[in-house]
C-alpha cells in the first residue's frame, strides 16, 4: 500500500500534447477512477503511472518516490489490461505464477503466493484449466490473481469490465469492490462508464481534453457538478442543461427557445440574469398545477419510467419510479423543486451557485 501523487503530469505526441499539468493526489489505499469520454486522456494517465509511456514533463510519486523515470518493472505496480492477455498453452496456476517465475522466487513462494491469490478469488477449483476453458468472467479474475501475487503498491486497471455482458459486469464490480476492501491497496481505475465510476470510487476523477475537470466524492460531484460539462457527463440519464434567463419573480426561468418553468421558490439568481439550468430527470415530478409540458415519448425500464417531455419547443427527460399512467401526446404539469436546480454562467459554463 501506498499513496500516488502525480504533479503536473504532461504527456505530448510530437506536436500534439495530450494530457496539460494533470495535479491528483490518491491516499494509501484510496480506490480512485478516472473516468471521461474517449480521447480525454485517462488511459494514456494510466499509461504514464505503469511506465508504459514517458510522461513528457511533470512527475509521479509512489510513497513520495519519483518514479516517473524508473523503468516498469521497477514501479512496484500491477496492471490488469482491458484484454485479458493470458497465455493459451499455460494453465490457471501457471498464468498467476509466471511473473514470480520471471522474478526468480521458488517453487514454493510461487505456489503459497498463487493459492492466496485463488483463494481470494475463488479460483481454487480452476487452477489446472486452461484458458480456453474459462469464461470471460473467470478469465478477467485470473488477470486480476496474476497482479495480486505480485503483492504491488499500486493496482491499475484500465477498462478491465468493457468486454463482459451487462450481468456478469455488476457482478465483477461487486467483486472488485471486495477484492478492495480484503486488499486495502491503492487502485487506480479508468473506465469510460460513469455508472461504473459512481458505484466503485472512494473518489472520481472526472476529465475532458487532457484536463482535469472536477475530483471528488461521487455523491458530492454528483450532487454539485463544477460546470456545465461534469454536469451532462455525471449521471445517466443525464442532466437537462436549460439555456434561458432568471424571470422576474426570480421563481420562474424564461426559456431562450420560448415557454417557462416554475418553481416551489426563489432561485439563487437576479432577475433577467442569463443562466444555463441544470435539473435531473429525477428530480422532476407530475402535478396538478405547475410548467406545462407535452409527453413526446415514454419508456418503461422495469423499476423506472423514462419520459421525454416537450416545453414549447425545448426537451426535457424525467425519471418517476412510480408507474404513471400516460400517453405520448398527453397534456401535463411539471413541478421542480428550486432547490434541487443547478445553475452555471453561460460565458464560462462553471457552476454559479449550489442550492
């Protein structure tokens, strides 16, 4: 276990640089994710802390040594890739065992070392099959044993749930999470899933372009996203980013494509002032008097309700886990709690106020 610093960390490709100043400190044994849309930079960070690509200026400290210029195999770190990359003519055990053949320990270090690895991930009963005869579930768990015996500072994961069905990657999310809490070691994760960020981090690192957007608690980036683009990113479905101005009564918001909302209070705004409102599909609900609104499409999830409502001419999704009965076409009233709106400036898209 150890705590990872990186300290203005950039990356560049010739002319091309691709990660600016990255500044994130990990605490010993915090479970971190770096999560982002494709090209924002996380895997190539990923890339940079393993060794597997010179970081370009800037550094990385693993228990406040810089290791950003050491070879990987130096690092201390384990890697667990996207593929799987298991050898085929090896078995289970041999598979978990060959980075300690290749480091020289003995017949017996390497087969105590692997059968805690397979004990901690149920893989006792697999150890003579091969490859082959695995599923994918169990082949990811035999990459993740063949990082465990190493005994690293630092665990990296970089997408390791992307080829799994959608069942068996809850399932291995719960079984990270474990492998987490029963190893207390320093995990760094990318992912481009949010959902996956959201359920599995002590802490997110949310980024875009080769920057840094916003670090923190899940919950707390969830519940006060520090601009417009963290806001639409962070969560599923996503926020409603409104563009419009402050009404009058500052309990109302003039839409810039025509229509209005209402609110339970004042908004934290003056009046007139130009926003960019931000309101989760969940935080939306059916009334008997509020903003007029038209069902355009509705689909049932099962335990949700997702609606796509039309507001002279704008578009707005809502979540209800109640079961409503309605129609597409059908007339209805909104009501948004003020509380629960997010407001962001129009020039800079930052998050104006946390109500």
């Amino acid at each position: 276990m150890a705590p990872l610093t990186i300290q203005q960390a950039t990356k560049s490709f010739g002319e091309v640089r691709v990660l600016h100043g990255i500044d994130i400190d990990i605490d010993d044994g915090e479970f971190v994710v770096l999560v982002g849309p494709s090209g924002c930079g996380k895997s190539t960070l990923l890339r940079l802390i393993a060794g597997l690509e010179d970081i370009t200026t800037g550094g990385i400290l693993i228990d406040g040594k810089d290791i950003s210029r050491l070879h990987p195999k130096d690092r201390d770190i384990a890697m667990v890739f996207q593929s799987y990359a298991l050898y085929p003519h090896m078995t289970v055990a041999e598979n978990m065992g060959f980075s300690l053949r290749m480091r020289g320990a003995n017949s017996g270090e390497q087969h105590r070392k692997v059968e805690e690895a397979a004990g901690i991930l149920d893989l006792g009963p697999l150890l003579d099959r091969y490859p082959r005869q695995l599923s994918g579930g169990q082949r990811q768990r035999v990459a993740m044993g063949r990082a465990i015996v190493r005994d690293p500072k630092v665990f990296l994961f970089d997408e390791p749930l992307s080829n799994l069905d959608a069942k068996l990657r809850v399932q291995m999310r719960a079984e990270i999470r474990s492998l987490h809490k029963a190893l207390k070691t320093t995990i760094v994760y990318v992912t481009h899933d949010q959902i996956e960020a959201m359920t599995m981090a002590d802490k997110i690192v949310v980024m875009r372009g080769g920057h840094v957007e916003q670090i923190g608690n899940p919950m707390a980036v969830y519940d006060a996203p520090s601009n417009v683009f963290v806001a639409g990113f962070i969560g599923s479905p996503a926020m409603n980013l409104l563009k419009g101005r402050i009404g009058a009564d500052t309990q109302s918001f003039d839409l810039d494509a025509g229509g209005a909302l209402q609110f339970d209070s004042a908004l934290d705004a003056r009046p007139g002032q130009p926003v960019i409102l931000g309101i989760r599909p969940e935080d939306v609900t059916i009334s008997d008097s509020g903003s007029p609104a038209v069902v355009k499409l509705i689909e049932p999830t099962g335990a949700e309700l997702h609606v796509n409502l039309d507001i002279a001419g704008t578009e707005l999704t809502a979540v209800f886990h109640e079961r409503l009965l309605l129609q597409e076409g059908q007339d209805v009233s909104l009501a948004i709690p003020a509380a629960h709106a997010h407001l962001f400036d129009p020039e800079t898209e930052t998050r104006m106020s946390a109500n």
